[in-house]
C-alpha cells in the first residue's frame, strides 16, 4: 500500500507528458513542409499595385498624389505597411481573426481555410490570427467589396449595416469623404488580405 502513492504520482506525470508530446507533434504535422517555405519579403509582396490601390490614385488624384506621390511599388509597400501598423494599432484584431479553420463549415462562409505559407510574409510578422470574432473574419477580405463602400463603411459601419458594433474611422477621411493617408493605407491593406491564398500548395 505504502507504494501507491508514487506509483499513481509517476502514472500521472507519464499522462502528462504523453499529453503534452501529442500536442506538439499533432500540430507539427499538420505543417507538412513548414520548414521549406519560401518568406516573402515586403518588395516581393508589393512588386505589382494592386488594382484596388491603382483604382484609389484614379479617383482620388489631388489627395493621393499629396499622400503617396504616384501609385508605383514603392508607395504600394508604404501604404500596406501603414495600412497593418493602423491595424494593430486600433486594434481590429479584437474583433476580427484572420485565420479561416478546417471547422464548422467556415469555408462556406470565408473561403478556402488558411495554410501556414499564407504567414509566411513581411505583413505577418507577427500574424494577426485574433481571438474574437465580433466582426467576420478578414483573411480573405480582398475584393469582398469596392474601395468605394469601405469608405462608407470606415465613416460609419451603422450606416451600412445598422446593427454594426463597429465604430466609427471617420477622422481617417476628410468631411467630403475623400480619404487621407492613413485611410488610403486600411483600405489599401484590407484589399491586400487573401492575395497569398493559395501559395505553398502543391
Ligand atoms: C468592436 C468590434 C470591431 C472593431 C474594433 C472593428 N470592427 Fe470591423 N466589423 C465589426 C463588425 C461587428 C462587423 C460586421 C458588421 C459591419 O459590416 O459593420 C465588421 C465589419 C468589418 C468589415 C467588413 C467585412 C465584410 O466582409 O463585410 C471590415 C472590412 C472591417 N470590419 C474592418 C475593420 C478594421 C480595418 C478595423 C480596425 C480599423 C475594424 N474593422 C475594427 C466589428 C469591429
């Protein structure tokens, strides 16, 4: 009897170390070929505008060219950047994952779920899975809507959809709604959201 007591102690440190290797090799090899991915620098993401940004510049011409110059690859990696850092930094991320899961029938609703080479880029460093989903999930957000509603949106998310907890970026634009800087910049980045889809699949 007087044995018990370290032969339950060793069963259940052994429970919990199985427990624990488990849930480091089960993720491990959902990975698959984690450690041959390519990493994708800004330059590489931000070579080619994309049309969203293009499309800003054509019809915002005075306010663009004062924000950025001229839409070229350059002002394109300045805008994404900004548009990320205005991300983290209001905090969107409380309310909006970017990470669609094998689960629940997510992709019916946000697209193909998220692979690790999607991450594996200037613009995820570190990635912004989120915890929370208040809003929808933003990893596949390009090309959802036009430039055009998330400026209506960004002004007032209550305008566009009334039971919308979102508050409101309306100092992100002028009164007119013509965007400044930083508001070319979220759209900007949101219209970059989902370009990696897809990469890294063989
Ligand atoms: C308090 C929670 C909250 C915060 C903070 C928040 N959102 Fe939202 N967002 C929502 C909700 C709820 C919706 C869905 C209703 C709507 O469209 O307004 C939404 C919708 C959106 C949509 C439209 C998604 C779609 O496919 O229709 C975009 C884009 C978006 N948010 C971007 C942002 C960005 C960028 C920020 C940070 C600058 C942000 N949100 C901050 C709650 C939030």
């Amino acid at each position: 009897m007087e044995r018990f007591p370290t032969l339950f102690f060793v069963a259940g440190v052994g429970c919990f170390a199985v427990a624990f290797l488990l849930s480091l090799v089960l993720p491990a090899m959902t990975l698959g070929n984690y450690h041959d991915m390519e990493y994708r620098t800004m330059e590489q993401l931000a070579a080619v505008p994309s049309h969203e940004f293009l499309e800003l510049e054509r019809v915002y011409p005075e306010a663009f060219e004062e924000a950025f110059g001229a839409a070229d690859s350059a002002s394109y990696a300045e805008a994404l950047q900004l548009g990320r850092d205005l991300y983290v930094g209001q905090a969107c991320w409380h309310c909006h994952s970017q990470y669609v899961r094998e689960v629940a029938n997510e992709a019916q609703r946000f697209g193909a779920p998220s692979r690790a080479q999607e991450y594996q880029n200037a613009l995820n460093q570190p990635h912004l899975w989120g915890t929370r989903r208040v809003g929808p999930d933003l990893s596949r957000e390009k090309g959802v809507h036009t430039n055009d509603w998330h400026v209506a949106h960004f002004l007032s998310p209550k305008n566009i959809v009334p039971s919308s907890v979102m508050p409101s970026y309306a100092y992100w634009f002028e009164a007119d709604g013509t965007p400044k800087r930083d508001g070319f910049s979220i759209i900007t980045y949101i219209q970059w959201l989902g370009t990696e889809e897809g990469r890294g699949e063989e």
